[in-house]
C-alpha cells in the first residue's frame, strides 16, 4: 500500500492521501469511514487519490460532506468516475457530497487543527516564474503544517451530576472554561468540574509538517516559504516530520541539507516513502492465507513479505544513519495526551498462536470435527485420480474476488493468467498492483515486463479502479528493465467508455494513455450482440507479439450495455478458459465458450435473491453452475461474491455434486489441480462452520420476513415474471425438464 496518514481524535480522523486499499485498512484503525471528513491530498497522483472512490463507496448514507483538500481537480476527476460505481449494495451513494477545499483560500480551521497549505509549484532559483511542466503533480504539490489547537482540560461528569448541573447549555459553558450560575444561585467553575488527574503537560501544543516533494525545483519553492522560515531559523519548533517524498528526491543533496535543518533532539522525522524494510499491511490477507496454506501451499502459496509477528508501537523502530525513523504499519505517535488503550489495540497480528483460522487447521477439535483438517484434506486429495501428466500452465492467480466494494478479506475483481513465458490479466479493480506484489514480491517486476495484455469487462469501478497505477508500475519495470530487447508496449482491450477515462486522466493530470495501446471493442454486429474475434482485431493493428501464445474472442454479456466476457485459448495444448464477467446467464457466452476446459463465472448473490441479481444483472450460484453445464465446462469456479459474504459465499451440497470450485483472493489453480479445487468445499465447510452458520441464519431470517410479505402481498408474487427465475440460458442449462436444481 502507498503511504498514507490517519491524524485522529477520539471521534473524528483526518486522512492524508487516500491511496488504494485505504478502505480495506480503515477496520484497523478502529474508525468508521463515516468519522473521517477529511482528506488532505499531497499531490494529484494516482498514488495519492486512488484510494478516495473506494473510500466513499465504504460511507454509510448520511455522511457529512467530505472535504478535499490541496490540488485542484480531485474533485472534478471523482465527479468523472460517479457513473461508473456498481450499485450492487442498493443505490450508488458515491459520491456523496464532496468539497474542495483549495489550498489558496487560507488556512483550515476547526476544533482540533489548524491546517496551513505550503504550495510547492515547479520553481527554478532565480527564475522570474513558475516553470511550466505538463504533468500536473509535477506542476504543483502541497506541504501541510498541522497545529493542534489549544485544548480544555476534561470534564468529570460525575462531577457534573454532583453539583446538579442540569443537561443543556450550562454543561456547554462549562467545557468551554465558563463559570455558570445555577437556578438555586450556586456559582459553579469550570475548574469544580475539570478532571482531577489529568496532567496539564499533556495537554500542550504540537506541530507536524507533511512534506511530499515530486521535483527538486518544487523544494526549491518550499525552502523560500515565508511560513517555513520561523522553523528554519529555530525560532518556532517542529515535533514532527513526515517525508513522504520518494526516495529519488528524498536522497538529493539539497534535501539532505533540509532534513539536517532540524534539532534531532526536538524534532522526530518519520520516513514513509516505502524506502523502509517491507511489511505486511493488511492482517486480514495474511491470516487468511497462512491458514489457507497449511491446508494445500499449492493451492494458497505464501504471500510477500513472509512474516510472522506482531506490529504495534511497541515493536521496534529502524532508522536509518541520521536517526530518522522508517514508519511501519499502523505504528502511532502521540500528538497530545496519553496513549489510551483502546487506540493502542490498533496493531498487525500475524502470530500463528493468535491466528484463529491457523488454529483451527492445526488442532484436532477446535471446530466440531474428530480429524486433523491437514489430514482431512490429504485424505480427500488421495481419492482424485491421478492426472496422466503434470500441467502447471496455464495458471489462473485471483487478485481479487469481491464485488462493488474491496473489503477487510477480499479485494474486487482483477485475475490472471499464466502462461510458460507470458502473463495476461483480466480486470483491474482497486488495488490490484498491491495484490500483484504481495503474490510474486521481489519478481513483480519481472512479473509486470512479461504482462502483455490487460483485458478489461466494463467500466464499473470494481473493475477497472487499478488500472492507471499498474500502467505506471508496468512502465516504471519496464523502463527499468537491463535487457528491453525481448519486451513490448503493453496492450489494454476494453471499450471506449475506459479509453475516454485514461484519456481524461492523462489530460487534467499526467499522461498515462501513452503507456499502453488500446484496443477497443465493439460488441454488436448490425446493433445485435455478438462474439468478436479479437486475435483478428490484434492483426489488423499489429499487435500479434502481445498474444503469441493464446487466442482470444470477446462476447457481448448482459450487464452494462459495454460488457464482455473472454473466451482465452493457448496454442500449445488448446486449453480453453471462459471468463463471464458480470453477467446474467447468457446464452451468448454460453455458445461462445462451449466445452471450455475451465468456465470462470460470477456468482453475487445467493440463490434466495435471484430476482435482485435479475434486476442489478448479476448471477446468483446456481444459475452460474447452471450455465456451467449448458456450455458443457469440464471444471466451474465461482468468483465476484456480494460483500455480505467477506471470508466464504455459501456452500450449497450441489456445488460439490457438480464439481464446482470457490475462489479464494491469492488462490492459484493450474490445469493439473483443477480435478482438486471444488473438494475443497468439504474443508470450508468445518474452518469456516461459524461464518455458514451466520449466513443461514441471516437467510433464515430473512425468509421468515419473506414469507410475512408473501401472506400480505400474495397478488404482487403473484404476477412475478417467470423470466425472473427462468431466463433462457438456465432454461438450456436444466434441459426442458423445468426442474429447479442443478
């Protein structure tokens, strides 16, 4: 994850930068994102933003507006992405009510802070002007100096109730130092009501300066601000500072000769510019995937950085040679006050001894069970015939397995395929480039050269909110890359409505469209939907060395009126992998993709609410299984599960029946394992019995409501449209035996 800053009160937090998977780390912080209505942004890059979108889908209606302040054209640029937020939880509510709050109207003032804009414009010494550079976060950042404000001492309510100060304005008056007059005469003090403990030391003042420079010449601009100059000369004092400024500048000498400006002894800088040792970010995926792994490591190989401890601000703190301190994750420092306890509890914990999921692999009877599930699972795994001969390729990786929204256990959808020297990925949700390096860590870069294609579904935000960061990591490999020789320009297929977005983004902010060819795809012939044969389309462009090992097709699905899924075939062994994209059963796709070896399909709802999934054009399981068996798949995995399922859908006996697996984030699959997948329903069945029991339990409850519904509205089901629960691909897929059940 890029750097990012919670500043926070008991009841409020202040963001600064807002990067992908910000919403996934908010649970740790123990702060709702309904609390924070604030996001400084240091500098227009997608490094620094990308994370804002995701963060106001995760709101609750009813929010405050949520204040962006810094650069312009933040604000302009999430009105862009409004229409593209999949609705699947109810209505869009992204995003909200946002407001700019540039950095020339003044200073920020509430309660807590005062917060002091510093521009940083691209600034030549001795220039007569700003030089001007194309690339708006080039062209101006901004620096924050960030004051507490003075504080109160705390009111004892107990005291309160003790000299009978009825509720209301006095108790007001009181917090704020005010003497009140009570209806019986008495006078009362605020200092009769303070809180007797409390040390006023720790209610003193303090500083912190948040400074992310892109350029040299934007710190030439910082140095001469008049509003940094009291710090310089040591007349007014720092007690912190945050460089978030990337290593390249950070290591120049004129940095280094701003950095040295500051008293060690008074001033404690903090780097987090990602230059420190790595470490996990979210606790959730390692937990997860640790236990996952003790069952098949296969299956669920070890993610990047490997790790097993706990980190919280106890835990020890490197520097480097100066005696800076490189930032881990969710380590606090205290501004004002003393530590309390329950924002202490804010920590990474990937022990195993406190890995519930971990222990219930490792020990018998944990869960309800007589076995070992390690055994378990080794004893299931030898009643799957043989395979004839291994074939680790091609591999399908699951970056991401949500939908709408990334949550605390899965990321939205991205996946990829891996062939013996390429790799190709579908959709790129929020989020995907940290999912790409948490699997393949010090090869990620490796990993992005040998990325040829991109192939995009539809426009919705869970599916296409990572893309302009991994078409800068992909250039940044690239251009680091010892032998360019053997590599090439990457390829992005998607429609005109994601072409328009990167071209939008590279217009207002800095040029990502020239880091990728695009093709785009038309979905209808003569206005009908159609199947395109696209490895046609890439020899018309020119663009064959970017598939030289698959072919592909694109089919027209029913979803957005731009939505598509893929059919991907490689030539060596004539493997034939079909993914849906979001979809209602489509008899399109399912003539498209008929015997496929794997058929890769979203299921976001349960079979209960198949009329919601019929009208927010998504698949519940069993029509997804259903469609599986109309193309006559010889193997189904079931993928883009609602977020009212974070560690596990719903495992009804038929998936098993029909051999149908679940994906998993940080699963990896290869032909050879497939025969394998779908038994391990058996095994989720017992690690996560709770979580299935809730789900039932809600869908019980659920059906009860139902059933009261149907008493009161027998009129209104009634009339329900049986193409609600029949449309024409489950008709094919059941046969015309109208039977119900896969």
């Amino acid at each position: 994850m890029e750097p990012c800053i919670l500043l926070r009160t008991l009841t409020r937090g202040y963001l600064i930068n807002c990067p992908e998977s910000t919403s996934r780390m908010l649970p740790y912080t123990s702060l709702r994102p309904n609390a924070i209505n604030d996001i400084l942004i240091t500098s227009p890059n997608i490094r620094r933003i990308g994370g804002i979108s995701g963060f106001m889908l995760s709101q609750e209606p009813g929010v405050a507006p949520t204040r962006i302040h810094g650069p312009k054209f933040v604000r302009a640029y999430l009105e862009f992405l409004r229409p593209f937020a999949d609705a699947e939880l109810g209505e869009v509510k992204y995003p909200g009510t946002v407001v700019e709050q540039p950095w020339d109207s003044g200073a920020y003032i509430d309660a807590a802070f005062t917060i002091n804009y510093i521009p940083m414009q691209h600034f030549e010494p001795g220039a007569d002007t700003f030089k001007p550079v194309k690339n708006l976060d080039e062209r101006e950042s901004i620096a924050y100096l960030i004051e507490t404000n003075s504080c109160q001492r705390s009111i004892d309510m107990f005291k309160v109730v003790k000299h009978k100060v009825p509720k209301g304005p006095l108790i007001g008056k009181l917090k704020a130092g005010e003497s009140i007059m009570l209806p019986d005469g008495r006078i009362v003090s605020p200092e009769d009501v303070y809180v007797d403990e409390e040390d006023p030391s720790q209610l003193k003042d303090s500083k912190v300066l948040i400074i992310d420079a892109v350029t040299v010449p934007q710190l030439n601009r910082f140095l001469t601000s008049p509003t940094m100059q009291p710090y310089f000369s040591g007349t007014s004092k720092l007690d912190y500072i945050v460089h978030l400024t990337k290593p390249e500048i950070f290591g120049t000498e004129i940095y280094q000769k701003f950095s040295a400006k500051f008293d060690a002894t008074k001033t404690t800088q903090i780097i987090a510019n990602g230059s420190g040792a790595p470490d996990p970010h979210l606790e959730s995926i390692y937990r997860l995937q640790a236990g996952h792994s003790l069952i098949d490591n296969k299956f669920f190989p070890p993610l990047w950085p490997q790790f097993e401890g706990i980190i919280n601000g106890e835990s020890s703190k490197s520097t480097d040679e100066k005696g800076r301190i490189f930032a881990r994750p969710l380590q606090r420092y205290v501004l004002r006050g003393p530590p309390r306890s329950w924002i202490e509890e804010c920590q990474i914990d990937i022990r195993p001894e406190t890995n519930v999921i971990t222990t219930k692999v490792i020990n018998d009877n944990v869960v309800v069970i007589n076995d070992n599930v390690v055994e378990k699972w080794q004893q299931i795994c030898s009643t799957v015939p043989e395979q004839k001969e291994e074939e680790p390729f091609p591999k399908i990786i699951f970056f991401g397995t949500s939908s709408a929204t990334p949550s605390k256990y899965r990321n939205v959808t991205s996946l990829m395929i891996q062939t013996q020297e390429s790799f190709y990925l579908i959709d790129c949700g929020e989020g995907t480039y940290g999912q790409i390096k948490q699997m393949f860590g010090e090869k990620t870069s490796e990993v992005l050269t040998k990325l040829r294609v991109i192939f995009m579904t539809h426009t919705h935000q869970d599916h296409t909110n990572g893309l302009i960061t991994l078409l800068q990591e992909r250039q940044r490999a690239y251009e680091l890359a010892e032998n360019k020789k053997d590599l090439h320009p990457l390829v992005v297929v998607c429609n005109r409505n994601i072409q328009k977005h990167i071209h939008t983004f590279s217009k207002h902010f800095y040029d990502v469209y020239s880091m990728a060819k695009f093709v785009v795809t038309m979905l209808y012939v003569n206005r009908a939907p159609a199947c395109i044969d696209l490895t046609k389309l890439f020899e018309e462009n020119g663009l064959l060395y970017a598939i030289p090992d698959i072919t592909v097709s694109a089919c027209k699905v029913n979803h957005t009126s731009d939505a598509g899924g893929y059919i991907i075939t490689t030539k060596d062994k004539n493997r034939k992998i079909v993914f849906s994209g979001d979809t209602t059963p489509c008899d399109l796709l399912i003539q498209s993709g008929m015997n496929a070896d794997v058929l890769i399909h979203e299921a976001t709802f349960d079979d209960d609410r198949e009329i919601e999934a019929q009208k927010k054009k998504h698949s519940t399981m069993k029509q997804a299984v259903n469609v599986g068996k109309a193309m006559n798949a010889k193997h189904i995995i079931l993928t883009h599960f609602s977020a009212r399922y974070p560690k596990v859908p719903m495992l009804p006996k038929y998936l098993d029946e029909n051999g149908v697996g679940i994906a998993m984030d940080n699963l990896v699959v290869s032909m050879d394992s497939l025969p394998k997948l779908s038994k391990l329903n058996e095994i989720w069945r017992i690690v996560y019995e709770e979580e299935l029991f809730n789900i039932e339990a809600r869908n019980y409850s659920k059906g009860i409501k139902a059933l009261k519904d149907s008493v009161t509205n027998a009129t209104i089901q009634d009339s329900t449209p049986t193409t609600l629960t029949e449309p024409p691909a489950k008709k094919r897929a059941l046969g015309n035996n109208g039977s119900n059940s896969p």
